[in-house]
C-alpha cells in the first residue's frame, strides 16, 4: 500500500460530513423557495 500515511476512512468521512452539509443547504434553500 502506497497510501500509509493516509486512511481512506477518515477521508470518507470527511466527504460524508461535506456531502452531508451541502444535503442540508440545498434542503433548506428549496424549503425558503417553496414558502414563496
């Protein structure tokens, strides 16, 4: 293995918490856009 120094894990978290933050902004802007 090449990526030793690097755990895929901690990546994939990172990128579930972002894919989860940006879940959360378009949910809230589409919830502001059907209250108009």
């Amino acid at each position: 293995m090449m990526l030793d120094g690097y755990p895929p894990i901690v990546s994939l978290q990172d990128f579930l918490a972002t894919c989860e933050n940006v879940f959360l902004i378009i949910f809230c802007v589409e919830m502001c856009i059907m209250r108009h």
